[in-house]
C-alpha cells in the first residue's frame, strides 16, 4: 500500500534509484545559495530565524525534561547563549519504543516518503541551517550552506535511497504452494513484515554536525527505527534545527513526534547510559578512535557505524602539470583549516625528486613550490577567510601550536593568525606544513587533525606506494591519492588501493579535490581499513538496521 508522501516525492525517488545505480553526477537539492533557487526572501530569512534563536530557550516538548543546557563556544566569537532541553535516557528511550509502533504500521512506503518530505523541508530551512553550521563549526559560509545543508541533505536522500531498495525488495505476501505426487498440495499463505532492530543513535560530531548526522539518521529511520541525536556539546543548534524540523513533519501526518529526540547530555555520563542501554540497537559515530573504540567495545547490544581517524595521504611521483597540482594541493590542504576526515596529511615525495612539464623538481624544491603555493592561495584576505573559515576547537588550536614549533618535523611553512574583519574574535590560522624523513614515523604516522600536513621524504616510488600502503592498513584513511604520469605507477598504487581498501584519487588538477565526496556517486569510506567500518552509503549501511518477521498459516 502506498502513501501521499511517496507519490509526492516518487519522481526524485526514481532519480535518486537510478543516480545510485549509474553513479554519475546526481543531486536533489541545489547547492548555490541563490535567491532565485531558495526564493526572493531566502537569505534574510534564514538569518533572521537564525538569530531569533540565540539567547533562546530551544523549546522542542520532549518527554523526561529535566532542565536545560547550552554552552557553545562559536569559533567566530560571537555569543550564542542558547539553553537546549536535558531529557532523562530512560524517557527517550521507551517513548521512541512506543512511537515506532506507528511509524511501522505505514510501512516502507510511507516511511520513505515521510522521510524525503522531512529532507524537502530541510532543504527549506537551508540558509537557517548554514548559518547555525557556520557560526557552531567554523566552516566559511560557502561551505557551510554547501556541505551543511544541501549536501548533507543528498546524503541523507542517498541513505533513504538504498533502505527503499532493499525494503523493496522484500514482498509482503506469498502463496506457497508445494506439490504432493498423487496428493494434494501443500498450500500456504505467508506474510513478511519490516520491523526496526530498535532505536539507534547518532553521535555527531563538531566539524560536520549535519553531513555526518544525516545518513544514519535517516538510514535508522527509513528502515523502521527511532532515532535519538546526541550532537556535539558544541554543536548542539544544527541538530537542534533538524529535530524540530522532523518532530514536525511527523506530527502533521499523525504521527508520534518522539520518534525523532534530542539527547543534550549535560555530564559525559549521559553518553554512555545513552548508548549502552538494551534498547539502543544502532549507533552511529563520527570522531576519535579513542571513543569510536570503546563504542564497539562496550556497546555489544548494537550495530556500530563508526567513521575514526585516519592517515590521508598522497604519493607524489612525477606530474605533467605543476602548477595544476600544487593549485590542487594548496586548496586541499586549506579547505576548512584542514578540519576535514578526509584532508591529506602525509605528501609522500621520492628523495630524488619528482619529474614535471617544468623540468626536475627535487624534494626541496617541492616543499618550497607547495610552501609558495598554500601562501600564494591564501594572499587575498577575502579568499583565505572564505576558504578557511575559523578553528573549531582549543584542542585543534594547540595540535597546530605543537606542529609550528618544529618539535615534529622541518618548517616549510610556519602557521600564522589572520584577522577576520567581519568576526573580530574569530581563530583563524593558515596551515602549517613540515619536512620529515619517513623513519620519523612518531611525527606523521598518527592523525593531526586541523592544518598540519608533512611532506615526507621517501626512498622511491616505489616505497612511497609501500608506505602509503602501510599507513593505510595500520591507521586508516579515508583518502589517499596518486600524481605520476607513469601508467605502471598508478597501476601499482590502484593494486595497493584495492589491498588496502581505500579511495583513490589520480592527478586532480582542476576543480575536483581528494577531500570533496559527492553523494549518489562517491562512496565516502569502504568499510575495509581502521578510518571506517561502514561506508556512506552501500547496501550494508541499510540492511542491518532492519528485521523481516514472517507469519504462515495453512490455506
């Protein structure tokens, strides 16, 4: 039986079935910030509901209110002040129990196109959203409407995508009927029921609050599943958002709105009362391997989707255009501060340099070129603070302390602090990149997570493929590409990529970048090496968080 919202939303459903199976360049929701795309209005609007929000209690009428609390620190400097509410587990829980029984009851369809109206109306609140990302991460406002709205909102399509397939797939009835020779045949009815594993929760992360939340959000909830948020204690106000967003849509279709909570957790306690409770049946994280670690540990009652940290890293063998790759280059590891789980840290350079369309380049000589290139890059205030954006967070502030006083590597290029003259109390820092020999693993071979990358100085090309290889294998990554205009080369890198099991990326030169993952058609992770044990988004991401149940009786 279908739904209004499925034949609403059927049309971008097929798109979206067809873009993930062709995997060419697909999107639902446009990514400029246009009046003319999001409406005359648009841009005021979202500002002015953005900040009708600060200093604000966030009402959002959960069960098991015990208080509230708040304390974001926004990177820009400017003061936030928004109280959110503080909810008993126990409460979000069982109401998340109780509320699955009607979200069940309207079946894959229904919940698919429930889900894509919820994403519609996302997508409505863009510019409110981008702002909240912007000034909770430290993400430029380009990237923060782009990767935090509708991008992220593809991802959370892309999720909502496969878990129709698979759902789908699944017939609700069927007449078995098996012959008996002489005798009558055997004749059953049977009935195949989709129940959710239980309510799942996702632990987002600081960088990327919406981008990493959307696909296990809506992956749970597609396939059947209450969700429960528990966002980052400093990036609470786009989680927030979204919550309303969706408790909204579903109690305008007569639907219990506690199927979608937010779990604000005031003590770190309340995290892992949260996810190790009996009735959390999925977790979703983002962030450190210390965490993620002991979430795969501890939490035995649930499936664990965890994206860590990696080594990201890039083998420099011999390019055809130098200054397209250092351009290239310079971008990648400047992109958002480098505060991206997918930004390169280790550069791997033979030790005899590189051959380009500009003659040999010796391993100084590239270090120099790309020092040059990252200051050349960032020399327009305008684009540097665009591109940039602010550090999100203290601990990130003093990695990059650490890396400029030379304790872990050669200086080619020292951080510095930049005034950002429409947010004066703005972090802003250029990045910081390093010379090291390949033996001084301690310095390289552990992520630095914010703009610290090394250059490192390998015996061959060979072995640089070799170590990558073994960086990958041993750490991680999300990431990790290849410049070499020897086929042999990139033929050995791809073999060691399939090893290793990562994405490659080969000579980007243009305006597609190693950190840049596009929904419907990239796969953000593989699941096979220790950055990730799930991918967004595959099969696997979906069918795990669903049960079929069958009943047969006689006819």
């Amino acid at each position: 039986m279908s739904h209004p919202l499925f034949e609403k939303h059927r049309a971008t459903l097929d798109n979206a079935l067809q873009a993930i199976q062709t995997r060419g360049y697909w999107s639902a929701y446009n990514e400029m910030p246009s009046p003319k795309v999001y409406g005359a209005t648009a841009p005021e609007d979202g500002k002015r509901a953005f900040d009708a929000l600060l200093g604000q209690q966030f009402e959002l009428g959960q069960p098991g209110q015990t208080g509230w609390h708040g304390g974001e620190q926004s990177p820009f400097g400017i003061e936030m002040n928004v109280q959110y509410p503080v909810c008993e587990v126990e409460a979000l829980i069982s109401a998340g129990e109780k509320a699955m029984v009607g979200w069940q009851a309207v079946g894959a369809a229904g919940r698919t196109g429930i889900c894509m109206e919820m994403l519609e109306r996302l997508n409505q609140q863009s510019f409110e959203i981008a702002h909240a990302v912007m000034m909770t991460t430290g993400q430029g406002w380009m990237m923060a409407f782009q990767a935090g709205a509708p991008h992220a909102q593809d991802r959370g399509l892309e999720a909502v995508t496969y878990a129709w397939r698979e759902q789908s797939a699944v017939p609700a009835q069927a007449m078995w009927e098996k012959p008996q020779g002489k005798n009558p045949p055997l004749v059953m009815q049977k009935n195949f029921e989709i129940v959710g594993r239980g309510v799942g929760v996702v632990v987002g992360c600081g960088t990327f609050p919406t981008w990493n939340t959307y696909p296990g959000l809506f992956a749970a909830l597609a396939t059947g599943n209450a969700v429960i948020i528990k966002p980052h204690s400093n990036a609470i106000l786009p989680a927030a958002i979204t919550v309303r967003t969706l408790r909204a849509v579903l109690t305008e279709n007569g639907l219990n709105p506690d199927l979608v909570t937010l779990c604000v957790a005031a003590q770190r306690e309340t995290t892992r009362q949260l996810v190790t409770h009996s009735g959390v049946k999925s977790i979703d994280f983002t962030g450190s391997n210390v965490f993620g670690q002991w979430l795969i540990d501890h939490c035995r009652q649930a499936q664990v989707y965890a994206e860590l940290a990696g080594v990201n890293n890039i083998v420099i063998e011999s390019t055809d255009a130098y200054q397209a790759m250092l351009g290239n280059l310079a971008f990648t590891l400047s992109l958002y501060s480098g505060q991206m789980c997918t930004t390169s840290q280790a550069l791997l350079v033979p030790a005899a340099g590189i051959d380009t369309d500009v003659g040999h380049k010796s391993y100084d000589e590239v270090c120099a070129d790309l020092a040059q290139a990252v200051e050349r890059f960032l020399s327009k205030p305008e684009v540097a603070h665009a591109v940039l954006g602010a550090i999100q967070s203290n601990d990130t502030a003093e990695r990059i302390d650490i890396a400029s006083s030379g304790s872990l590597g050669t200086v080619v290029l020292a951080s510095t602090p930049l005034e950002n003259p429409d947010f004066p109390k703005a972090r802003v820092r250029t990045p910081v990149l390093l010379a090291c020999d390949a033996e001084d693993e301690k310095a390289y071979m552990e992520e630095r997570f914010g703009p610290i990358s090394f250059i490192v100085k390998v015996a061959s090309a060979e072995a640089a493929i070799a170590l990558s290889e073994r960086i990958t294998r041993t750490h991680g990554a999300l990431t990790v590409g290849i410049y070499s205009t020897r086929p042999e080369v990139i033929d050995a890198m791809t073999a060691a990529t399939w090893r290793s099991k990562v994405a490659l990326s080969i000579n980007l030169t243009s305006g597609v970048f190693v950190n840049q993952s596009a929904a419907f058609s990239d796969y953000h992770g593989t699941g096979g090496n220790p950055s990730a044990n799930a991918s967004y988004s595959d099969s696997a991401f979906v069918a795990n968080r669903f049960r079929v149940v069958q009943r047969r009786r006689h006819v």
